[in-house]
C-alpha cells in the first residue's frame, strides 16, 4: 500500500455577476477576512458536486445515492412497481422507516433527512416484499399495526436486518459522509473536505434591480407587470477541498469502487458550478487554475495567502492570484516544511508554471496520475 493518503486540491476561480449562494434573507453570503469578500458555502459547492458524481454514477452503472425525507414513499413506490397493492406498498413503506426508528408525518415525511443509496433503498424494499403476507394480515385486522418512532414496535420488518442494509457506507456516502442517529453504522465519517470558498479580493455584493413587462398590458397601461431587486456579485474565488484516500478506502472496502469515486470526485471538483440563478447568470465558468496536491502526512489549505486581499493589475485579480498561491505555498514549504508532498499537478488556463504547487499538467493526465500516486 503507498504511503500516500491524501489529496488536496486548489483552485483559482472566476464567477461573473451572479448568485451562487444566499442566506436566509435572500442575500449573497459574505464574510470579513481582514475586508469584506463574497462567500459560497462549503454545503452549496459540496452539493453542486454530489450532485455531479450522482449522474456520472448512474450514467457509468454505479450506485448514486439519495438523500431525503420521503424514504416511506420511495420504498412503497418502489414496491408498487413491483407489483404489490398500493394500499400494502404504504403500510410497508411505513413499517420499513419505522424499523429504523424513524417517525413519519402526516405527509409520510421523516423528521431528518436519510441519505442513502439506490441499492440501499431496493434492499430495505426488499425485506418488506418478503413479508407481504404479514402486511395483508394489518389491513385483515388480524395482525397489530406498526408504532414508529424511536421506540418502533410490532414491525414487520426486523430492525437489524433494516439496520444492517442502510448502515453499510455505500458509494457517495462513504464519500460525503452521513449523519444519522439511531441506527447501527447510520453516522459515517466522509473521506472529503470542503472549505467555503471566497473571493480572494475584496468584493462586495451589488442589487440588481429587474422587471418583467406583462404581454397583454393595454397601450394605456404600459408599466411593468413586476418588479424587485436581488443581490449579485462577481469575483475570483479560493477553493479548496481534500481527500482522505485511506477513510475512503476504509468506509468502501472496495478499492475499485473508491478509484471511481475518487475519479469522477477529482472531475467534478473541476468542472461544476453551483445552479442558483443560472438561468439569468449563466455561470458556466471553470478555474483559472487548479492544483492537485498527493501528500502523506496532513491536508494543507492555503487560504492563508489571501488574507491580504489581492489587488487587481491590468490582468485583473486571478493573473497575481495564482502568483500569490504559488508564492505562499513555497514560503509554507520552506518555513514548516514540504508536509509531506509527494508529487502536485498543476492546470493553469495560460500555461504558466507555479513550481511550487506542482508540475504542468491537463485535468485527464492529473487526475490519473493523482489515482496512481495514492495507490488507486
């Protein structure tokens, strides 16, 4: 097994005018780092990725995994494709939930979200299938319907084997982590990290005022039809994010399975952008610069190089904010030492070298490469 466990990347990337991410008041997040910068928080670009690997899974034959409140309705759903009645297919839905010490509402919801995967949910739909008889004999009378909760009696279903089936760490889960209380293995610790990205300038965000005109407005009644304003911003961000390749390894215990996660992770890290307002944005952006980073020891962020904020040249903010990057990294190096650095690879949209960060590289080549280095 190589000594190498972990992969960091860094990116330098710029996001026009837009709305990637909003608090509760609708406004672009912030934050202050020694001057106000623009935000987008590590759940939003997480997601945005998930979501990413979730079609390359399904597209690839993988496992792409589900997260949601319905998990009653999905398994009655996928029980009624099945063939079962309805009627039995809720009651079964239900029961299943409730074997996992889970409540559900009055709209079939559960009070947290479950994170699972496909295969997950058709298994815990197969434990219910296998016991239809039991189900029929609820709607007979002749058999005590289910309690759920956290104190679930009178299931149909075993608790252990429910337990037993969602608590195996599986494809984006072993990858992103799940919290879950109350079941065996519900709580899994995620192989990745992801920091909140920022603007590595000052930056602050601006109101977009907007209207939309009503077609069949009357000549004499020319106004809009609505108005309102929304908060925007543009900016080059930091992004960072790491893998613990060995708790990946570890919550798989399939090296082939964590090889694709791994790979289709490293892509989407790249290529994926948070959806909000993309229709009237179109923030289909990529990095200027992205760094993968294979190390031994310990993950390293450098967001510490922008806590001066970067002062645009005639070549903008992201030009010196990938000089500054690449400077930072090798006064760490020389100060505290290389933290174990095997080998990085670097993917610059001008070529440049940054010899700091790694060599010169393309995202296919670097990405293999960074596979290999950790024994994948």
């Amino acid at each position: 097994m190589t000594s190498t466990r972990f992969l960091d990347l860094h990116a330098i990337h710029p996001v026009p005018f837009a709305l990637l991410n909003r608090d509760d008041l609708g406004a672009h997040k912030t934050m202050t780092y020694a001057t106000p910068r623009l935000r987008v928080s590590s759940q939003c670009w997480k997601r945005a990725i998930r979501e990413r690997i979730e079609e390359d899974l399904a597209a690839r034959g993988g496992d792409p995994a589900v997260r949601t409140k319905r998990l009653a309705i999905g398994i009655a759903d996928l029980l009624a494709e099945r063939g079962m009645a309805r009627e039995l297919a809720d009651l079964a839905g239900a029961d299943v939930v409730a074997a996992l010490g889970k409540a559900i509402d009055k709209d079939r919801r559960t009070g947290e979200l479950i994170y699972l995967t496909r295969s997950q949910m058709s298994e815990l739909a197969d434990l219910a299938a296998a016991r239809i008889g039991d189900y029929q004999a609820i709607v007979d009378g002749t058999r005590k319907a289910t309690r759920g909760g956290k104190k679930a009696t009178d299931t149909v279903v075993d608790a252990a084997a429910a337990a037993k089936a969602l608590g195996q760490a599986r494809g984006t889960v072993a990858l992103m982590g799940r919290m879950l209380t109350g079941v065996d293995g519900g709580t899994v610790d995620g192989a990745v990290s992801v920091a909140h990205a920022f603007t590595v300038h000052t930056a602050r965000a601006e109101d977009d005022y907007f209207t939309a005109v009503d077609d069949l407005n009357r000549v004499d009644d020319p106004g809009a039809g609505q108005m309102g304003n929304t908060e925007h911003g543009a900016g080059v961000y930091y992004r960072y994010a790491s893998v613990d390749v060995r708790e990946l390894q570890s919550n798989l215990n399939d090296d082939s399975v964590a090889r694709l996660l791994l790979e289709l992770f490293l892509t989407a890290f790249v290529e994926t952008v948070p959806g909000a307002k993309r229709r009237s944005t179109g923030t289909y952006t990529l990095p200027d610069l992205v760094c993968i980073q294979a190390r031994t020891q310990a993950p390293r962020n450098f967001a510490g190089a922008f806590e001066a904020p970067v002062r645009a040249t005639s070549d903008g903010h992201s030009t010196p904010a990938r000089q500054r990057l690449d400077d930072y990294a090798a006064r760490q190096a020389r100060v505290f030492g290389d933290g174990g650095l095997q080998n990085g690879w670097v993917m610059d949209i001008d070529e440049r070298t940054y010899p700091a960060l790694g060599q010169p590289s393309k995202l296919p080549a670097a990405v293999a490469a960074a596979l290999t280095a950790v024994g994948l």
